[in-house]
C-alpha cells in the first residue's frame, strides 16, 4: 500500500483519510445494528421507520453499513490510482455528517415522511458517487472509472428501494440488484487485490507457485457472473436463472483456485481474503439451485452467503488489511484479529445453515452473536489506531 499523502490541517486524525471515519462508524454501526435487529424481529423493540422490520434490517445492512465500508475503501483506494491528495478535513466530515443522517431518516421515516426520509439516505451514495468521479477524472485515472458502475447501481437500488417499501410495502428487485452491485465489486476489486496480496506474501514468505494474474478468462467470468446476477435480480425464480448462477459459481470458484490460497496458511491476513471469496461461488450455487428445486434449497441460503458470508467476511479482512496497512502497522495478524476472522467466517457458515433450519433460534442468534463480536472486536482492536495520526516507523 502506498504511503498515505495527506495535507496539513486543522482536523482530527479521523479526518485525514476516508477510510478512519467510515470503516469505524460503520464497524460500530453494524454491530449495533444487528444487536438490535433480533429484538426487532421478536417484537419487543421497535423503530419510527415506515420499513417493515426485515426491510430495515436488509436496508441498514445494504445502504447503511455496507455503504460506509465501499466508501472508506474508495476514499482510500482512489489517492492511489490518480495520485492527488484524499478527501479530507470539512468535505470528509459532509460526507460522514450526511451519511449518518441517513440512518436517523430512514430510522424515522414515520415522523418526517417517505420521500423526505429517501432523499436524505440516497443523497449519501450521490455525494459518494460525485466525489469518486470527480477524482478520478481529475486525476486522468479512466480505467477506474469502472467501479463507479457497481456505486451507480446501488445508488438505484436504494432509490427503487424507498419506491418498493412505498408502493407495495416491502422491498423485492431492490435487495436483490444491491447485492448484485455489491458482489460484482467484489468480483472485480478482489480478483485483483487477492491475486496481488497473496503474490506479495508468496514471494517473500514461501516461494513456489504463485497466483495467475488478473487476465481474460478473470475478465469473461466476470461478465457472465452479472449477467446472472442481473437474471437473478430480476427472475431469482427461473430455471434459467438457477443455471446461469450455477455456472458463475462454478467459474469463480476456478477462480479462487488459480490464486494459490492453498499456500497462504501461514498469513491469516491473506488467507481470510481467500476463505471471504469462497462465499462468492458459494453464494451463487445455493442461489442458482434454489431457483431450480425451491423445494429443496431455501432462497435465504445464497442471500446469506451472498450477504453475511462474502460481504461481510471481506469487508473485514479489507478493513483490517487497510487499516494496518494506512496507519503504519506492520501488516500481520495477531491471535486476536485472526480470532475476529474466524468469528466472522463461521457468522456466515452458521446463517447459511439457519436458513435451512428456520426453526432453530440458536443457530440465527449465534450468527447474529458472531457477527456482531467480530465487528465489536474490529473496533476494539483498531480503534484507537483509526483515531491517532498514523504511525511513524
């Protein structure tokens, strides 16, 4: 990672880079979040939303947190690419200020009203959006400009979001095209940073065969990955559907398996990334099959690897990574941030299975546990680091 360029100013640390607010605030929010979902769902809690509470849960998970988290990333990731200094000090604080009114608007969406409640939270991913370009842009970096598609995309699934809650009163092609716009940025951000972090490590750690690089065949899997996740998004119960999925997952698992993540035992901060990917193929398997013998594979399960298991794991191992990587920390893994992976990976296992066992209690609220302490930990653990000016080697 390259040395963060930052300009002197009268601001916090926080400030200085896009990824200290937004991977802490939304760290602490998804943990918070998920703590108060399952008391949501029984009953004994209750918001001032117009969203059901399912459609509050996916909402704030998709919109709120996962939001936060692709931001950070860009904010840091986009200095590198262009080679002009981050969003920092005031505009940086806009940005947070207005993606934390998006929460208190969607949370009180009863008290000020449906269209003022969507124009607040989606005007975050706008800012974001606009910011991202104008860097990129600025900075000539063009070939970048590909990932604003999948911020493009969940920009207009979090329109049609707010539309579906209000028309027909709980969210439908909306869920599904936000998880497709998450998963294909995993997709295309992953097959690089993967293959190239795991190649870093091999060289010095453990040298032998390496992980092929970024080529055609990444570059054609991809495709025919989000075009079945755009059949999935609009047909999720078509045969048709169920095919083209099984054949992405297929395709990406051959993959994760060009990538030598069999050799990175050694490094928990490379091989979480590889074990996050592996959801991704997973995810796209129990959809495709779901849609063929619905009877057999309940829809929740590919939603849950799609969403607890990938997004979630590799939000984690990213933010880890980065944050280390930008504060000034040598980039490995102690017993209690590989604990934190481990926590987070078996979050995802154990949602998948409590979707074929919707009767068992345990086996939702051990995942919800899970994940929630694995955010909790990421926050305990990085915190302070995220707070302070980086650290001088």
């Amino acid at each position: 990672m390259a040395v963060p360029r930052t300009k002197p100013g009268n601001y916090p640390a926080i400030l200085s880079y896009g990824f200290r607010p937004f991977f802490l605030g939304g760290a602490l929010f998804s943990a918070l979040a998920i703590l108060f979902w399952i008391p949501l769902l029984y009953g004994y809690l209750d918001t001032e939303s117009l969203f059901p509470p399912v459609d509050w849960h996916i909402h704030e998970m998709l919109f709120g947190y996962l939001a936060a988290i692709i931001t950070g990333f860009l904010l840091t990731a986009i200095p590198n690419w262009t080679g002009r200094l981050p969003v920092q000090g005031m505009p940086l604080l806009v940005l947070f200020l207005i993606w934390l009114a998006g929460r208190f608007a969607v949370f009180f969406s009863t008290d000020i009203g449906w269209i003022a409640a969507a124009v607040i939270d989606c005007l975050f991913l706008l800012a974001v959006a606009a910011a991202a370009a104008t860097e990129i842009i600025a900075g000539k970096n063009w070939r970048n400009l590909k990932v604003l598609i999948p911020v493009s995309v969940l920009l207009g699934a979090n329109i049609l979001f707010h539309v579906e809650v209000h028309r027909f009163g709980a969210s439908d092609v909306s869920r599904r095209l936000a998880i497709a716009a998450a998963i294909t940025l995993i997709m295309i951000i992953g097959g690089r940073i993967i293959p190239s972090f795991t190649r870093n490590w091999l060289v010095r750690e453990n040298p032998g065969r390496l992980p092929e690089p970024f080529a055609r065949l990444d570059t054609g899997i991809i495709a025919i990955s989000a075009l079945s996740l755009a059949s999935w998004t609009f047909f999720p119960h078509h045969a048709v559907t169920g095919i083209l999925m099984i054949v992405a997952g297929i395709a990406n698992a051959v993959r994760l398996a060009r990538w030598a993540g069999d050799r990175t035992f050694r490094d928990p901060l490379v091989l979480v990334l590889h074990a996050a990917f592996l959801f991704v193929p997973l995810g796209f398997v129990l959809a495709g099959t779901a849609a063929i013998f619905p009877d057999y594979v309940p829809v929740a399960a590919g939603i849950h690897a799609f969403g607890v298991g990938a997004i979630g794991s590799m939000t984690l191992a990213v933010m880890a990574r980065a944050t280390l990587g930008h504060t000034g920390y040598e980039l490995r893994s102690s017993p209690a941030m590989s604990a934190m992976f481990v926590g987070m990976l078996a979050a995802g296992v154990i949602r998948i299975f409590a979707a074929f066992f919707p009767a068992s209690a345990a086996l939702l609220h051990g995942s919800a546990c899970l994940w929630s302490l694995s955010f909790l930990a990421y926050v305990a653990l990085f915190g302070g680091k995220l707070l302070k000016p980086r650290r001088r080697n």
